[in-house]
C-alpha cells in the first residue's frame, strides 16, 4: 500500500549472485540432476533473507512497512529466479508460439507487498488464452519448487478472458485483481491484463463493490469481536485492525485508480493528517503482525494474553508507574485502533456523499432536499452539521454542543464535521472546560434518553470527550492485562452507561427487573450517569481506584455544576462501587451479620438503589458471559435484605420469628407432604432453618424423608435450578470427617464448579450438603447423562473408588493462557465478618482442584466449613469460607491463624500444583 525503501537489499537476498550458482550447478549436471542442489540453495537463501530480516526486526521493532517489504521482496527476487530457471533449463522453449506466454501476478496481501514471515505467497498465473502444454509445465514446476521451500502457496491459473469472467461474478478474485502487482513473466501480457481489468471488470460496479466490501466488512466484526476494543484483539481481522485500514485503500483504488495509500489524499478522501495517522496505524499493525508471526513460529494474527507481554517487550515498551509495560504496549494498539475507527467514519461518509451526487439525473438532477438550521447548525439528511470551516475554533463550547444536539435530536454528526471536531479539540483547555454552559451541555449528553452510549463514543472517538474530561482520556484505550475485562476502560465505561440508558428507557425489563424497576424510583437520575461515568475513572494510577476515584468525583462533580448533595452521593457511589458485588458474591447472605455491615455502610434507600444500579451496569458491561442469572440471584437477595432491613431500622424480627415465618413457607411449599415437616422437624438446628431458603429447605425434607423410608445410607439427588441459574446437588450421608473436601472433588471431576456450598449436620449426625454447580460456561447441568455423572463420581469419591488427587491435577486450567499471567495465591482472615463463623478468603489461581484443595487443607487444619462461596474473575478464584474449630467456636489464635494460611497458601501454590501434576 506504500512504496517504503528497502536497505541494503543485497544483505537479504543477491538474486544475481543466486541465479549464477544455480546455473553454474545446470551447466555440469544438467537440470534434472541438478534439483535437489538447486532446492537446496533456494532453501538458504530464504532461510538466511528470513534470518537478516528477523535482526532487522529486533534492532528496528517498529519498522513494520520496512520489514513487510523486505519479505515481500525476498519472495519476490526467489519466485523471479525460480522462473528464470524454470523457462530456461527445466523446459527451455527458443520458439515460442503466440500461446506460450505466461506472466506472474503477486496478489492479495502479497501484491500490496505487505508480508509478515509466515504470510500465504498469493500468485496468479495469466495466459493469453488457454493454457498450452509449455504454460503447464512451467506452472507447476515453479509450484513444485515453492513447495519444496514450504512455502504456504494459493494460486490461480487462468486466461485472460476466464479472468475477466469470474473477477465479474466473485468479490475475492476481483479484490485480489485489484491489487495485482506484475511479478515476472511477459509484460506486455501484464499490462493487457490490467488494462482489461478497468475497461471491462470495474465499470458499472463500483457501487456494489464498496456495498459488498462493506457487508463483507461487517460480517468480519461481527465473527471475531464487533469492538476495536477487545483485549485480546485480531491484527489482521479485528475491527480497527490492518483488514479496516485495507478496506479503505480497497475502496478508494476501485473508485479513483490509487496506487498507494498517499494518492487517497489527492482523491479527496483523506487530509494529510489523516494520512499520516493511516500510515502510523498501518506500520504498527504491521510490525506486531511480523513479531506474532516471529514469535510463534507460524500465520498468528490474534494478540493473545500470553504474547502481548513478549510483543511489548519486543517492542521496547517499558513499565512505568501504576501502569505496565504490556498495558502500555496495549493501550497503544487501541489508539491506533480507535484512529482507523474514526478515519473508516470519515473516508465512508465522503463515499457515500460521492455516491449521492452521482445518483440524482434528469428532472431531479436540480432538486435537492431542503436543510434547516439547529441552533446555527445545519441539519440534513439526518446528519448535523458546522456551518463553516472555523466555526468550533471562534468558539470551542460548541465542540461539546454538537454532540449533545445530535443526542437529543437523533441526529448523526456529519463526517466533515466529525473531522474538524477530531481537528479543532486541541482548543478544549481551561476557560472551555469551566464553562458553566459547557459542563450543563455535557451533562445534558450523559444523561441523554435517547442513545448517549453512541454518540459519546463519536464524542470519543473526535477526541472531543477526553480533552473535555482529562481524567477520562487518562484512561482511553486502557486495557487491564487480565481474563476478567474484555474492554478497555473507556470502552467498558461508555457501555456501561449505554446499558444504564437502555435499562431506563425500558428495553432490558427481561434480563433486568430489578433495576428496571429501580430507576423511576431515585431521586436524582444524573447522579446515577455521572456515578457510572466516573466509577473506573481512576485505574492505572498505581493506587485502590475506589479511592482514588472518589477524589476525582469530589473535584469533577461541582466543575459538572452538581451541588455538594450530588457531589458528596456520587463520590460515595464510586469509593463503594465494588461493595454489592463483594458482599454479595463473597459473603453468606444468610448470616444476618452479613446485611447488618452491608447496611451499616449504605444507611439509605437512595444510596442503595443508586449502589445496586451502578453494580449492575459495572458487571454487565464487563464482557460477554460475566452476568447471569446467579450473579442477578445474589445482587436481587441483597437488595431486597437490606431494604427489609432499612426499612425496620433497629426494630429486627429475632432468630426465632424468622425461623417460624420461613416454616410458615415451607409449609406451603410442602403442600400434600406437609406432614413430613413434623417428622423431620426434631433432625434439624436452627442453624439450618437460617442458613436455607425456603425453596431448598423444602427439597431436602423431602429428600431426607426418602432417603430414611428406602434406608438409603448415602442418597445424592441432582435437579436444574433455574432461578439461581445453576444445578442443585444435595447429599445425604453419615457425617465423618473430610466429606466436603471429596465431593468438592468429585463434583470437580465431572466438569462442574461449584458457585456456593452449604454443609449441615443434623442432630442424629447425618450430614445434609447442600451444592449450588454450574458447567465450564456457567450454565446449569440439565442432560440426564451428566445429571448420572454427577451422582456416580460422588458416589466412587466417597467409596474411595477413585483417586481424586492425580485426576484433579491433570484436568487443564478452566481457561486457556490462564497460565500467562501471575496470580499469587492470598490468603485473608475475618473474625468481624459473622457473630458465630471465621470468614476466611483465599485468592488464588482458579484450577479445577482448587477448591478440592483448599477445603482438604482446612480439615488438615482441624476446622469445619459451614459454607462456601465461589467467584471467579478470569484466571483468578476467590473462595470464601464460613468455619469453626471443632468445637464450633472462632479461630482466633495467631499461631493457629498462621498455620491454617500456611496450608492454604500451599495447596493453592502452582509449585504444590506441578508436584502432583509430575508426581
């Protein structure tokens, strides 16, 4: 796409030197005797170009249109060589007919001269007419010798008027025509194919090649991520990637006859600026593409966690304070992204306006569609639009009012006005930012019922919105190096204040009842946009970006022109935006100690019905796969306790009120076998009857009243548990020591995790356990064959007809790369947590015989687990346990504290993990 100098071409291949060796090996032994030799030569020459281009790499890392014409010409000059030797010793013909012509096309990424180290060699073989017997020949000797190279060959072999026919019926053989470079071979031939191709090919179709490049663009995003944003992103396929920049130079040689990417300039498509972005963007791309490919050894185009850092290193970013060197590596790529985002807006939209001033002929020819003006703007064809080329530099608050009256109007921002506004935000500074109408019409944005999520991404991708707010443009294209965020901050940010719009207006009431509901009800809606704005606000600053973030809402908040309520309710908001998730996902909910600090924090409705919106949207726009109904189970259980327990205030119904209210439930649950309560009512604690809810308290009696009918001594009973989004599996068996550590085992084995455990003992000393599990996905077991799978692994763990421990070890980690990243296992004790319990929470790599591990290390250390709670955030697991000594009381010795975490950390430690895995 761009004519880059190649230096000190000689060091990477001497062709001249080459073809002389290979014709001196001909002139003694003759061609055929001479092949292997002659491979073998060819062989080193690649193998030393590959080498020299390789340390080119190193000492040059970003070199990307130097190095990917330095591949391409090393495949160039030994494809040339290959033919000369191919027409001239292996099937000489000094008498060629008319017919006996060949000529060479590169094609594809190989045509724009664009090739990592492991790129596809895409040629085209053209013919006059159809193929003669010399043109075979030659044709698939020079395959045979690429092939004998390894080299990765696509090609086509056609006349030329069986080009012209099926470049008309098919977008990837035109597409691979337009970028056709003459090779080698007859030129003449070349030049006759060219001129065919744009007399007779391309007339007529321009339109419908931009529209099919377009949808083929599209369905592109849509298979591998439809975000630039992705952490793990797609070089070459991923939107914002090497694919969009091509698109762009695709279109713009079909329509104007470009022959570089420069000429789009002169085409009127791009300003010099915007080209020097393109080419900036474009070598990058290239030069990580080329380091993925070194790397890997093979065609790798997909950023994944476990080369981003060696890419990074490669390319000579280093750490900096509260930010990595891979994050920083990272955060590069999705500017550079997010640059070919907003030159992909422009460059389309001029397209389309070409397109528009073709299309209107005859007695329309003069009609043109009346415009109105918005507040000095033009307004047409949906789009809004500056009225003049210094309209944002004599007055910078109109950068931020656009955007807010394309919000509240539903209108688009017309392509040259989203260039000047990307041209013009360097004059955001001070006085603009204090500007009292300014900050209203941002506020006025951000808060928008109609679609603020996208245009705040226009806004963004202007770079209107991060010189507006500095702190927000701090974390633009911000990844965090983990498996848990699959966006950016600025892009997880703006989702997730899109999904708190869509929630508003309504279209979430299925997935999101709660806050569906909950939104109508504060008092103080812009309060929850700016609380979701500024949540993530502070990450990457090296400190707890609650914190952190909380002091930006105290300075941003009066600068938004909030009063000191608003302020003093969203700086509260941010600083406690992880506490309904923690709490919620880490804590029994069933303890009443558990609500009691919960509530001690949050002290009024508003601030937990801002609190429990803001948790939400946070967790929802995480990524794909993070919400679902467990998580919505737990949040909805908290809110829904800690309102009760707001609105009583200290007046709390004691220990035996709720019990009797929850065997009034019970009751009703039982319908026909109520009667089995009042046989069973004597085997179960209070303890239990707090524990449980309702619905499970009824499926174990009835349980338990089978399993003591049929005399069964171990009875184990699996069923889908839709509302919590999991499959519940109770145990019935004789208590004895270690039994939750083996069924966590066994449950493991069978492929499932468990999201929350239970352990009761009954007062005859039957234990009745009680497991939430979901799949690898986070669905429910529902098939009877794994329902059967669960029950026999159980069932031989606690028959010790299976050795869990070596099984266990094997097993992958539950997500690939896991291991990529350092996960160093904690280890954190709470004896405030519960009135009656140790809370103990263990943070470690997830696997799946970590929680197998940990609780046998917890019965090594003498205690009894009376619950469990599992999260998982990517690679990470965070297992919380409620336990006691044996004698049910507190841990609360140091040395006893200091020995249960030394065993924790062990079993949970990737050294403990490879000495059973090589054991």
């Amino acid at each position: 796409m761009t004519n880059s100098k190649i230096p000190n071409q000689r060091a990477i291949i001497d062709r001249r030197a080459l073809s002389q060796a290979i014709a001196e090996l001909v002139a003694e032994n003759g061609a055929a005797k001479s092949r292997p030799e002659v491979v073998r030569l060819l062989r080193a020459a690649l193998d030393h170009g590959h080498e020299e281009l390789g340390r080119r790499l190193l000492e040059k890392p970003s070199a990307g249109h130097e190095i990917t014409r330095g591949h391409a010409f090393l495949t160039d000059q030994l494809i040339r060589v290959m033919h000369d030797h191919v027409v001239n010793a292996v099937y000489p013909a000094p008498n060629r007919s008319a017919g006996e012509r060949l000529t060479l096309l590169a094609v594809g990424g190989y045509g724009r001269a664009e090739m990592a180290p492991h790129s596809d060699v895409d040629i085209a073989f053209i013919t006059p007419t159809k193929q003669t017997p010399w043109c075979e020949q030659v044709i698939e000797a020079m395959l045979y010798f690429m092939w004998d190279l390894g080299l990765k060959v696509g090609h086509s072999s056609r006349s030329l008027d069986d080009m012209v026919r099926m470049a008309k019926g098919d977008l990837t053989i035109r597409t691979a025509l337009l970028e056709g470079r003459y090779l080698w071979g007859d030129q003449p031939l070349y030049e006759e194919a060219s001129r065919r191709f744009w007399s007779e090919i391309v007339p007529g179709t321009e339109r419908q090649f931009v529209s099919e490049k377009l949808a083929e663009r599209n369905e592109r995003h849509r298979r591998v991520g439809d975000s630039r944003y992705v952490v793990e992103p797609n070089v070459k396929e991923g939107k914002g990637g090497l694919r969009d920049l091509q698109t762009l130079y695709w279109i713009g040689k079909y329509l104007h006859k470009v022959t570089s990417a420069a000429e789009l300039v002169d085409a009127g498509l791009l300003t010099r600026a915007e080209y020097r972005a393109f080419r900036r963007a474009e070598g990058f791309f290239l030069a990580v593409r080329c380091h993925l490919h070194q790397l890997t050894g093979r065609t790798e185009d997909r950023l994944t966690f476990d080369l981003q850092r060696e890419v990074a290193r490669r390319m000579q970013f280093a750490d900096r304070p509260g930010k990595s060197a891979v994050e920083r590596f990272m955060q590069y790529y999705f500017l550079q992204a997010k640059h070919v985002g907003s030159l992909t807006g422009v460059f389309l939209a001029h397209i389309d306006e070409q397109f528009s001033r073709k299309t209107a002929r005859g007695l329309l020819a003069g009609f043109r569609q009346r415009g109105r003006v918005l507040k000095g703007y033009k307004v047409f064809g949906g789009k809004i639009a500056a009225p003049s080329d210094d309209f944002f530099a004599r007055d910078p608050v109109r950068l931020i009012e656009v955007f807010q009256l394309a919000e509240e109007h539903g209108l688009e921002v017309h392509p040259e006005t989203m260039r000047m506004a990307s041209r013009d935000a360097v004059a955001i500074k001070g006085r603009v930012r204090n500007d009292k109408r300014a900050n209203q019409l941002f506020l006025g944005l951000l808060a928008g019922r109609n679609d603020p999520e996208t245009v705040l991404r226009w806004m963004n991708e202007a770079g209107v919105f991060g010189r507006f707010v500095p702190d927000f443009g701090r974390v633009n294209a911000q990844m965090q190096f983990d498996m848990y965020h699959h966006y950016t901050v600025d892009e997880h940010t703006i989702r997730a204040i899109g999904l708190l719009s869509r929630i508003e207006r309504g279209e979430l009431n299925r997935d999101h009842p709660l806050a569906t509901r909950l939104l109508p009800e504060l008092r103080n809606r812009r309060v929850a946009y700016v609380a979701v704005l500024l949540h993530d606000i502070a990450k990457g600053r090296g400190g707890d970006h609650s914190v952190l973030g909380a002091e930006v809402a105290e300075r941003l908040c009066p600068r938004f022109g909030m009063s000191e309520e608003e302020t003093e309710l969203v700086s509260w908001l941010v600083r406690y935006h992880l506490l309904m998730s923690s709490t919620a996902f880490k804590r029994d909910l069933a303890d009443p100690k558990t609500i009691g600090d919960f509530v001690s924090v949050v002290q009024n409705m508003e601030r937990l019905r801002q609190l429990t919106l803001l948790t939400i949207v946070d967790i929802r726009a995480v990524g794909p796969g993070i919400w679902n109904s467990w998580k919505r189970q737990l949040l909805g259980d908290l809110h829904t306790l800690a309102a009760e327990r707001l609105r009583l205030g200290h007046k709390e119904h004691g220990r035996d009120e709720r019990i009797s209210a929850k065997r009034e439930k019970v009751l009703e649950l039982l319908g026909d076998k109520r009667d089995v309560l009042d046989q069973l009512d004597d085997r179960f604690a209070d303890s239990y009857w707090i524990a449980e809810p309702e619905d499970i308290i009824a499926l174990n009696l009835v349980h338990y009243a089978a399993a003591k009918t049929l005399a069964h001594q171990l009875s184990i009973h699996c069923e889908s548990y839709p509302s919590r989004g999991a499959t519940l599996i109770t145990v019935i068996a004789p208590d004895h020591p270690g039994l939750f550590f083996r069924i966590a085992g066994a449950i493991a084995l069978a492929g499932g995790n468990i999201i929350d455990a239970r352990i009761h003992t009954t007062r005859v000393g039957r234990a009745v356990d009680n497991f939430l599990v979901q799949d690898i996905q986070g669905r429910p077991f529902q098939e009877e064959i794994q329902l059967q799978r669960l029950k026999q692994n159980i069932e031989d763990a606690l028959a010790n007809r299976i050795e869990l421990v070596p099984q266990l070890a094997r097993r992958p980690l539950p997500h690939a790369r896991a291991g990529t990243f350092e996960v160093a296992p904690r280890v954190s004790f709470d004896n405030k947590a519960s009135n009656h319990y140790t809370v103990i929470e263990v943070s470690a790599r997830d696997r799946p015989a970590l929680l197998n591990r940990l609780a046998r290390a917890l019965f090594e250390s003498g205690l009894m687990v009376n619950s469990a709670h599992i999260t998982n955030y990517g690679e990470t697991a965070a297992d919380t346990f409620y336990v006691t000594d044996v004698m049910g009381a507190k841990v609360t010795s140091e040395d006893k504290l200091r020995g249960i975490e030394s065993r924790l950390l062990e079993a949970a430690s990737d050294e403990r993990q490879a000495e059973i895995e090589n054991a």
